[in-house]
C-alpha cells in the first residue's frame, strides 16, 4: 500500500540551528505511525511542515502520491489535514458544539443564514452524535468547555480535529497532561479513528502508550529518519536505542 | 456559573469515573439527544444576567415604595429612557469590544466628533450658516457625516489595534484624546448651537404612542446589537477571538479583519450617538462626553460582560446601562444627594468584577 502523506528529505533552517537535515516520513491510510525522538529531534518542526505550520527550505511533501505546496494551516485543513495541538487550542468559554464547529459553522436555510444566522440547534445535535460515535465523553453541552474537566477537554479538542480529517490527523503528545482512565480514553479515540480509514500520526514520548496503539514507529534523530519499525515487532530497548544512536537502520533515511 | 455544571442529571456517568477500554465507551452517552439539557430554570438562575438584572428590579422597587407618587410615574419612566438611550447605544458597541478582550476609551471623543461633523456640514449647506430651519436632505446629510466620521475614527481604532497590533488601550486612549481635539479645532472650541429645529422636534423630543423616538433608536440598536452577538457567526466569532484569539486563528478565523469591523462597528455607533445627542441636546456639547466611554464600560461590565474576553450578553449591558440611571434617578427623587450615585455604583461594579473572577478561578482550577 502506497503512502498517503509522504515527507522526502525535508529541510529546515531556523537561523544557523538546522531543526530537520533531509528528513522523510510517510503515514498509510488507516494506520497509526508514532513519531518518536529525543527533544530537538525535530518532531514538532517535522508535524509544523506536514500541517502547514511551517514551510520546508527545501524537500518534497506528497498527498497520495502528488506534490502539494501545504503554505497555511486553512490549505492543510482543506486537504484533509488536521492537527490536535499540545495546547488544546479550544475557547474555553464556548460550549463543546460551538467549539467542534469553530470556523465551520452550520448556518440555517434561506435568507437568514445568508445573514449569518448560525443553525445552533443542529449543530449541537451533529455534536452530540460526533461526540457518541468516538466515544468521547462530554458530560455536558449546555457549559463552557472551560468548565469540563481536562481529560473532556482533550476529547473535545480530538473530535474537533477527527471530524474534519478525511486524510490525516496529527497529535501532539495528545495525553500529556491526563490521567491514566482519560488517557485510554483518547487512545481508544484514536484506534476508532483509524479503523474509518484516516491516517493518524502521534507525537509521544511515553513508549508503552505507543507500543499500545501505533502500528507503526519512525524514529527521528538530530533532523534525520533513522529507523522504522512495525510495533508489533519492536521492543522498548530498539525503540530507545533508535532515539539515542545506539542503533540505527542505515537505509531508514 | 461555576457549580451549574452538576447535578443536572442523576443518571448520566460521568467521564473521568466511568469504565474504561474499547468495549464499554460508549455507554456514558446513549444516543445524541441523551445527554442532559438544562431546564430553563437552570439556564436562567445560572446566568449572572439573572442575578443583576434582579438587582435592578429591586432597586425599581424600594424607590416606588420610597417615593410611590413621584417615582414611578411614566413621565418619570421616559425620562429614565431618554437619559439613558445615548449611554445605552455606545455600551451596545462597547460590549462586543469588551467581549473581544478590547476595550474602547474613545466612544465619548468620537461621539463630539461625529456630532460636530454632522452639525458643521447641516451649518455648512445652509443659508447664512444657519441650521434651524434645515429641511429633511440636510438633516440626512448630517446624519451621513456623523455616522461615517465616526466609523472612520472606529476603522481606524481596528486598524491600529488589529493590524499594528498596538494594546486597545494606548490606541482608543490616544483617539480618545485626538478625536477631542480634533472636534475643538474645528470648531474654534465654541459648540455648534444651530441644531435644525426639524430634527430636535422629530428625534430629540418627539413621541409614538408615548414611545420617545431617542428609545426608539436606542432599542433597534440593541435589538440589532443582541442578534448579531447572539446568533450569527459575526458573534461567534467575537465570543471566540475574546476566549482565545490563538484558537480562533488556527481554525481559519481571520482574526485581524474581524477585531477591525467591531472597532468600526463600536466607532459607527457612538456616530449614531453623536447624532442623537445633537438632537437632543441642540448643541454639540464638546466638554460633556469625558467620561462617557467610563459609564459605558462600567454599564458593560455590570451587565456580566467579562473584561477578560470570552463572556457577555448584550441584554446584561442593557440592565447595566439602567443600574447607574435609575440610582440617579431615585437618589434625586427621595432626596439623597445624588453625589452618592457615582459611589453606589462603583461598589456594584467592582463586586461584579469581584464575581467574575472568583467565578473564572473557581472554573479554572476545579477540575
């Protein structure tokens, strides 16, 4: 099965510091790929060009095979390429339906949604069934996401971006700051995510979580892909001697 | 708000204390519609627009009691209104400011400015420089002027807020002070007395049905006000920039374009209010406006509106536009010298802030 989204020796200067030095990526449609690294592998850079973030200085992004120019987050998003920020990224005041359909609101028919009329009723009721169909849990629609817990918040912040991808999903250390029932709960999300066909790439640093969910691992080190594996196979020492040079597959890059 | 998330529902689990693992997920949540709707007396007591706009009742009440012959007379009523329907159109463009995380000091200066373009240009197309007895086209061209001078003053706000990205404050603090001058050199600083007497008659004190004409403008204002903050993406975009400017930007919401239209709206508004306290007032009244944009972000803040960004209703800025003006009022009626109108009001403002952000820290670090 061919690539989905695919990075060809990407390259990326900030000032005199080389964040990547020809790295390569690729995510298959329905997988899950764990992206691992030490800090300053460039992992975080690497996703900021995949998602648009960030423009490359040079290499090659391809989208099922063509090159694609991703220069805004919004040209990211309308291939179908979402991204689960660190930081949540939600309105902390708004309700969890206003915040799955930020920048997307449904308006209502005729001539009042012309005028901007937003259709609240249905999107609370396509919210409340996005939330029932990835599991997440939301305890209420009627409060501020602020007034949610953090593990909902996160499973808020998940949809927000499942929804939308048709192609890839990219998140960043998505369960960082949960608890241990929270965070099975986003890696269950993840898992049901996959199973629709969308590629997922996680960004983490915690090797069970990823031997528990990834189907894959790419190992960057210092800008570079050094090694693949597929999870099932991988032990936790390859994993951690990948990260830190130990071990290296020479025809990874 | 802080405890309304609760006890809405016996039946629901809820996330962090239901079972985990693929299998049982679902569960919590059965079906769309399964998840609790508030009642409306939830929705209601747990609105701080609840609690202030009993205040304000109340505060109607004890002056009728206090004074049952002279408060609550109609005559008494309209006036309240007609007081109020300035401060009630600037505080309609402060909220969205205020909700956006702004704020706005200039809606006093813009208003003289917008008052003294439109009363110079009604001047300017009359004979001999007189505007008293102006016909229907000057009055329309005054108005034109006055509304777009200050639109132009708000664009300019947005522009410098939004683009330069200059802190609100400086930017509308600096137009504050130039707006005001601006209106003094064009004036010589002596105010524009010859006001169209078509126009005081029609506006300033004219009446359908008893309504005053100065509320009725003030109230289309506000019904346009709160369903544009309410119910179109214009303001739910203004909710979400003052909740989190960085999360609105990264869904695609072009935050500068957006924060530079509510600055004009605000600016367009307090034009509005320039116009209608030339009609009634008769004059310019250059040196009246000082703390007009004060009152509005007091009257903003009262009514629930979070100088945080994020939270606001432009009902609750109407009950905070009213607070002020019936203390006013019933402290002049049963003769308590009115000086402690101002000192009452800031004790209600400043517990109001108090709420809010025992309310946020509450919120914040609950859970």
């Amino acid at each position: 099965m061919s690539a989905l989204l695919e990075a060809r020796n990407l390259v990326k200067r900030y000032g005199s510091v080389e964040a990547l030095r020809g790295a390569s990526f690729e995510v298959r449609a329905g997988e899950v790929v764990a992206l691992i690294g030490d800090n300053g592998a460039g992992k975080s850079t690497l996703v900021k060009c995949l998602s648009g973030a960030e423009r490359p200085d040079s290499g090659e992004i391809l989208l099922e095979g063509r090159p694609v120019v991703l220069d805004s987050p919004t040209t990211a998003r309308q291939l179908g390429i979402e991204t689960v920020y660190q930081d949540l990224a939600v309105a902390p005041e708004l309700d969890p339906a206003a915040n799955l359909y930020l920048g997307r609101e449904l308006r209502r028919g005729g001539l009042l949604g012309r005028l901007g009329m937003l259709d609240k009723a249905e999107m609370r009721r396509r919210a409340a069934e996005h939330f029932r169909t990835l599991g997440v849990q939301v305890q209420s629609l009627d409060v501020p996401i602020g007034a949610l817990s953090g593990g909902q918040r996160q499973g808020v912040a998940v949809a927000r971006a499942v929804v939308w991808a048709n192609k890839v999903v990219f998140m960043d250390e998505p369960t960082a700051a949960l608890g241990v029932v929270q965070r099975e709960r986003v890696l269950d999300v993840i898992r049901r995510v996959r199973d629709t066909g969308v590629a997922v790439v996680l960004i983490s640093h915690n090797m069970p979580e990823v031997q528990a969910v990834a189907d894959r691992v790419e190992v960057l080190r210092l800008g570079r892909r050094v090694a693949r594996f597929t999870a099932a196979d991988v032990s936790l020492e390859q994993l951690v001697g990948a990260m830190t040079g130990a071990l290296s597959q020479e025809d990874a890059a | 708000m802080s405890g309304d998330a609760e006890t809405t529902n016996g039946t629901v689990v809820t996330g962090e204390t239901a079972g985990t693992g693929a299998g049982n997920s679902t569960v919590d949540n059965e079906g769309g519609a399964g998840l609790p709707r508030r009642t409306a007396w939830q929705r209601l007591v747990g609105a701080s627009t609840f609690w202030i706009g009993l205040v304000l009742v109340a505060l109607y009440a004890v002056f009728s009691a206090l004074s049952p012959n002279s408060f609550p007379t109609l005559y008494n009523f309209q006036t309240l209104l007609i007081e109020a329907a300035v401060l009630l159109v600037l505080s309609v463009g402060m909220t969205f400011v205020i909700i956006t995380s702004g704020i706005d000091l200039s809606v006093g200066s813009v208003l003289v400015f917008a008052g003294v373009a439109g009363a110079m240009t009604m001047e300017a197309v009359s004979p001999g420089g007189d505007a008293t007895q102006a016909g229907v086209g000057t009055i329309a061209l005054g108005l034109l002027l006055s509304l777009v001078s200050g639109a132009a003053w708000g664009l300019l706000n947005g522009l410098l807020i939004a683009r330069f990205k200059i802190p609100p404050l400086i930017v509308t603090l600096g137009s504050f002070g130039a707006a005001l001058g601006a209106a003094q050199l064009l004036t010589g600083g002596v105010d524009v007395r010859t006001v169209p007497a078509a126009l005081r008659d029609s506006l300033g004190f004219g009446q359908t049905f008893q309504v005053p004409h100065m509320v009725l403008v003030a109230a289309v204002v506000t019904l346009f006000g709160a369903w544009l903050l309410h119910t179109t993406t214009f303001g739910r975009y203004t909710f979400a920039i003052g909740s989190n400017e960085e999360a609105a930007r990264r869904v695609g919401i072009s935050v500068t374009r957006h924060l530079v239209f509510v600055y004009t709206f605000v600016g367009l508004l307090a034009g509005l209010a320039g116009f209608m306290s030339l009609a009634y007032f008769g004059t310019t009244t250059i040196a009246g406006h000082s703390t007009d944009n004060l009152n509005a972000i007091a009257a903003t803040v009262l009514g629930g509106t979070s100088l945080f960004g994020g939270v606001g209703s432009v009902l609750g800025t109407v009950i905070g536009v009213f607070i002020p003006a019936v203390l006013q009022k019933g402290f002049v009626i049963v003769g308590v010298q009115p000086f402690w109108q101002p000192i009452a009001v800031s004790v209600v403002l400043v517990a109001a802030v108090w709420f809010d952000q025992k309310r946020r820290r509450a919120r914040d670090s609950g859970r």
